[in-house]
C-alpha cells in the first residue's frame, strides 16, 4: 500500500488543463523533493519532473510541477491524445528509508 | 545518447535465484548513483533498491519486500549493474526496470525485463 495518494484517473478535452494530486507525510513530500513520472501504454515510465517543479530537457514546458507541504501537483495543459497515460509521483520517504511512488493516476483525452 | 539494457529475466520457481544485468553506454556510469524499480503486472511502481557511486562509498538502500534477499552491484569497468535475486517469491513477479538516480532518480531508464516466480 502506497503512503503517497493519487486520483485513480482525471479527464479532460483536447487543449485543456488537468491536474495530478499527490499527497503524503512530512516525512515524504513535506521534506523531500518530488519527482513525475509518465508511462505510456506498453513502455517504460519517463521522468517529467524532478525536485519538485524541474523539467529533464526535451520535457515540454505544457507539464509543470510545484510542492506545498505534505502534497505536490503535477498541472498538464494544452492536453493532446498522446498524453494519454499513467502518471506517478514519486519521493523519498525518510521515515522507512525507502523511495516510494504513488498510486498512480490514469489520464484520459475526451 | 543514453542507454540502458536489461538482461537475465526468467521464469524461476520459488526459492530459486536469478540475476539481472542491466548494460550501460552513453554516460559516466562510474560517478552514476543507479536504482532498480519494478512492475507487478498491471500495478504500479515500486522501487527494489539504489547503489550510490564508489566516489560516494557504494553503498545500497533497498525497499522493505526485498531486504535481506536481493543485492544490487556494478561493475565499473564494465559499466554494469547487477539485481541478485534470491529466496524468490511468487509476489517478485514483475517487469524490472534499471534506472539512472539522476537528474532524479528514474533520470533514464531501460526497457525492463520481466522475471516470473512460479511453480
């Protein structure tokens, strides 16, 4: 069981704006960096974010992140169909020592 | 450019042991802090543990369902990465990702590899 919660799923239209919740401790996401990370159907997962609200170069600047206490955002806008997929935040958890993920959340193009 | 390749998965019994390798090319691998992260079938993810570099002491973490039965190495000269499985269990079913810890950890990762405990 993951100590980091995610909505199972959001939607919305092409050209829209969703947002990933991710919530946790303060011996997680209150005092570490939050990573994202997207995998699409079928592939190995993408880091998109990293300490917190960091993009990897080639990340376009439509996935952006912030951190406000125990709980991080990830903001997707100007939805597009290959956006379509599983989105996972991610800290380390300095209670049980280890790296954990969230739940997990499914994003949909309408 | 990046690259990581997973090798050795399988299908195993359990209590059997397996070995993973996961060939690097494309970066300082020797000054690369690395993770190991899996994939139950249709589950999320779920980290099996790190190995910081020589420079930073090589020491390794490992997540709780694994501790005490699976050990990370590298290989520097050969710019590998190792995952030994041991005391295997039905529940390590999972494809198994190698992972660069940086610009964070999951910087880059492999294709995965998938190992199978059963009997």
């Amino acid at each position: 069981q993951s100590v980091l919660t995610q909505p199972p799923s959001v939607s919305a239209a092409p050209g829209q704006k969703v947002t990933i919740s991710c919530s946790g401790s303060s011996s997680n996401i209150g005092n570490n960096y939050v990573s994202w990370y997207q995998q699409l159907p079928g592939t190995a997962p993408k880091l998109l974010i990293y300490e917190n609200n960091k993009r990897p170069s080639g990340i376009p600047d439509r996935f952006s992140g912030s951190k406000s206490g125990t709980s991080a955002t990830l903001d997707i806008t100007g939805l597009q169909t290959g956006d379509e997929a599983d989105y996972y935040c991610g800290t380390w958890d300095s209670s049980l020592s280890d790296y954990v993920f969230g739940t997990g959340t499914r994003v949909t193009v309408l | 450019e990046v690259q990581l390749v997973e090798s050795g998965g399988d299908l195993v019994k359990p209590g059997g042991s397996l070995r993973l390798s996961c060939a690097t090319s494309g970066f300082t691998f020797n000054s690369a802090w690395m993770s190991w992260v899996r994939q139950a079938p249709g589950k999320g993810l779920e980290w099996v543990g790190r190995i910081k570099s020589k420079t930073d002491g090589g020491t390794t973490d490992y997540g709780a369902p694994v501790k005490g039965r699976f050990t990370i190495s590298r290989d520097d000269s050969r710019t590998t990465l190792y995952l030994q499985m041991n005391s295997l269990k039905t529940e390590d079913t999972a494809v198994y990702y190698c992972t660069t810890d940086w610009p964070g950890l999951g910087g880059h990762w492999g294709q995965g590899i998938l190992v199978t405990v059963s009997s």
